[in-house]
DNA sequence: CGCGATTTGTGCACGCCTTCACAAGCGCCT
DNA sequence: AGGCGCTTGTGAAGGCGTGCACAAATCGCG
C-alpha cells in the first residue's frame, strides 16, 4: 500500500545507536504483534511461527521484523513474550500513555470517544472538543465537550501531542492548523481529505469509505472474471490497513 | 504498510483485456483520485499536476496509475472529469451502488451505521444485525436491527456481497463464518484479531488503534531525536493508510 | 500552415520489502 | 561430554513501487 516517509532522515549515528530507525513497514506491523502477544500472555515463550500465525503474517517476516529491535529471541527456544511486550511497547512509546485529544463529536467522534480500544491499548483521551455551541457541555465516557477555542490551553495543560479529527471535511483543514498551533505534532485524521501541515507535524489518514471502495473493486473483479469463459474463482486476499 | 495479495492470478488473457489488473498500490489510490475529482466538478479538464495536489500525491504517480486505466487524457489539455470520475467509477464497480451489511451495532458500529460517508460514495447499508436481544428492533437510521440468525436470509434476499464486522474481536470470527456462510464474499474488519477466511473471500481490516500507535512510535522517535546532540527535527510526514 | 507552449504517457534506474534457504546457536537427552 | 533436533538470525535474490526525465502528442495563435 502505499505507505510512504517524506523522510530526509539524515545521517545521525549517535541517535541511530540510540533509537535504530525500522523500516516503515515493520513499525506498522509491530502493533500487530503486540496484539496477538497479549493474547497469549501466560505461555513463557513463543516461537516465531506461531506468532506469525498469530499475527497472520509470514514467520520469516516476522523474523526480521524483530532481528530489527535487536535480539530478544532464543534459537531452538523461541522468544520470551513478557520481553518482548515490554520491548515493543518501549519502542512505539506506549510506556508513556500517551493523552489524546479528539476534534468532532459528531457521529463518527461520539463513537471513537467512547471506543475502549484506545484505553486498553496504550492511550488516554484526555480531552473532547466541537465547534458546534449545542454540544459544548455535553458528557461523553465521562468527559466533558469543550470548545475548540479552548483547545490550545488545554493541549498546554495536559501536554497533548497527539490530535484526533473527527469533523467534516470542510472543517477539518481549520482544526488541524489550531492542532497545530496548540504544538500538537501527530493527527489522525478521519476526515475525507488531505490535510497540509508543516514539517514535523505528522499525519495519518483513515478513511473508511475508502476500504469499502478497495473491496468493491475485488468484488467488481471477481464478478467479471467468473462471468468469462475459462474465468476461474480467484483465491483469497487478507489484507490489512496501515501499514 | 503491509499490503499484500495472495492472489495467484492465474494467466487469463481474455479476461486481461477486459479487466486489467491493476497493481493494488494503484487501486489504494482511485478512491483518493475519485473524492478529489468529485471535489472538482464543474470544471471541464484538469491537469495531472492539479489533481495529483488535490489528492496528495506525485504527478508522476498519478499519471502512471491512470495511464493503467487506459488513456483517458489529452496532452497538452489535461483530463476529462467527468469521463475521468466515470472510469474510475465503473472500475472500482461503485456504479452497482452495492448493498452492504454491518454486523455488531454497538459503540463503533453504531456510528458505522449513521456514517453517510458511506451512502455518498457508493454503498448502500441495507441490513443492521447483533446478537444481543437487547437490540434486535432498534432503529438506527432508518434501520431496524435484526437477529445474526437471519443474516443468511437477508443475504440472499438481497444480494449482499460485502459485509462489514464492529464486533468485539472474541466474536469476529464467529461472524466472519457466518457472513461468508451467507455468502458475502468481501469482508471489512474492524475487530482487533485476524480472520480466518476461505479461497475467494477479501478481507481488510482496520485497527483504530494500530493507527495510533503508529503514530506514538513516531512521537517517540522525534523525542528522543531532539533530545540528543546534534539531534534535528525531523520533516513531517503524510501518510495514508489503506493501501 | 507551422511553430511553440503545454501536458500526457512511459522507459529506466533506484530503493524498499518480501521470501527463500541456510548457517549459527541453544537446549535437552543420553 | 557429545550429539541431535529445533529455532533464530541473516545473506541473497527477486519483485514491486516510486520518481525522474524525456519523447510524443495536442492545442492555440500568428
């Protein structure tokens, strides 16, 4: 998919040492991983072929992927899964649980406010913000809708780096130049849109009519390639998003 | 990140010419292609460069994915739109306006079920299912909720190829059976586990979270970045996810 | 009618990622 | 202590995707 670095990283060996730059590809799988580690908390160690199973990827992928981190695993052993949690939360800085703010508590927003997903993986949304007068006071999971005006205070209150936008289109560009300005450096962005950001300000886009279209596509192709003479039934994909 | 495909393409020639395939790179990117050209109606051509801005990505890039659609431009002129939101249309089979179910109406498939991003860009919600009795015979959004059991039924009634599963993840599988037992051949997941699925079924998944993981890893790096000597700011990054 | 400006379509090279295959290393059992 | 089986870590090859740079083609204007 089409995952791609802007990236100039340049030449930086103490920094290097200190914090190896993985591969995109990797750093998108490894949440994966700590995923299907968790499910199997309780076995001591772990081979890497039943990890990727676990994990639905190629275990020599797998394999890589963490020979990346350094050594963790243990040859005719495996590698030890309380090590390797800690390790891979290190690396993706969950330790630190990190606040979020949310922007748009519209329909899509009301959900991902009260999504527990983000909680038991790593995240506090510490703040709900909307433009809309009627909204601001409401409770939403215990957290009280504030103005959008109030967003840079508060982002300097509770040190929010990272911003999630949940609002229309139209809005969105607005919203994450306020982010922005508040010295949030991560969005992640709902919005059906691009957004334009400064150096340094990371974006990541999802956009869910976007995988129905991708699916639609397969679908549209299946169709006509059964409806050929001599068509025959594809196999299946699996696919996953982020990357 | 991590897009792949399992496909065996088998050599079909005859269908080759009537459907092309494209690289799945490309087709991440007609979806993105199609919003920004819809963006732009009204206006008669539009030059790669143009579009491409609109879209967020190289004009190289563009021009190499539409030149995979066949040759729809003219040099020194630019692109039809309207032709050009035609082809990509029937490509990506959005012309079919393809019924869709969503399994699991709680937190997020709530929102799922009201999100009309769906409906404006080809999709029709036809059918809402849980396993909770709670909520059979809720209305949400003009839908009534109905019991998993009939699933099949409804299915086939109405020709449901694509479903879309917000279910806790202990329960996804379980779901994903069923769906590909009604014969739904295209599955969105946006439970946080891998699904086991046969020959012939596409399956895409979304993690909220991964994605914000993702972008917890970058924080940390362009922490510990700036905090080593020499250590720069790194340029931002825009990123998109799906593909 | 011819020329220049403009824009598409694409050959090519480069880099990233994936995958295979195997050497290196570890533990267990005798 | 030695050997055997198992698993990790990695070198190398191949494939895919990206982006540059330019040739080909079209339009408008004089």
């Amino acid at each position: 998919m089409s995952q791609q670095r802007h990236e100039s990283t340049p030449g930086n060996p103490g920094a290097a040492a200190a914090f190896p730059d993985l591969p995109e590809a990797t750093i998108a799988r490894l949440p994966e991983y700590l995923r299907a580690l968790h499910n199997l908390e309780g076995s001591d160690t772990i081979s890497s072929e039943a990890l990727a199973a676990a994990a639905g990827v190629n275990s020599a992928k797998l394999r890589k992927d963490l020979s990346h981190l350094g050594s963790y695993g243990t040859r005719g052993v495996g590698y030890d899964v309380a090590l390797l949690i800690e390790q891979i939360e290190y690396i993706l800085g969950l330790d630190q649980r990190r606040a979020v703010c949310l922007v748009g508590v519209g329909n899509l927003g009301h959900a991902l406010a009260g999504y527990d997903g983000f909680a038991s993986r790593g995240f506090r949304i510490v703040a709900l913000f909307d433009a809309d007068p009627a909204r601001i006071g409401e409770q939403i999971s215990g957290l009280t809708v504030r103005h959008i005006d109030d967003l840079a205070r508060v982002a300097a209150e509770e040190s929010i780096a990272i911003g999630v936008i949940a609002t229309p289109a139209g809005a969105a560009q607005a919203v994450a130049d306020q982010l922005v300005t508040a010295g949030v450096t991560s969005i992640l962005n709902f919005a059906p849109c691009v957004l334009s950001v400064p150096a340094g300000v990371d974006v990541r886009k999802v956009d869910l009519a976007i995988e129905l279209q991708i699916l639609s596509f397969h679908e549209h192709r299946k169709a006509s390639l059964t409806a050929l003479p001599g068509g025959r039934a594809p196999t299946g994909n699996q696919e996953a998003v982020g990357s």
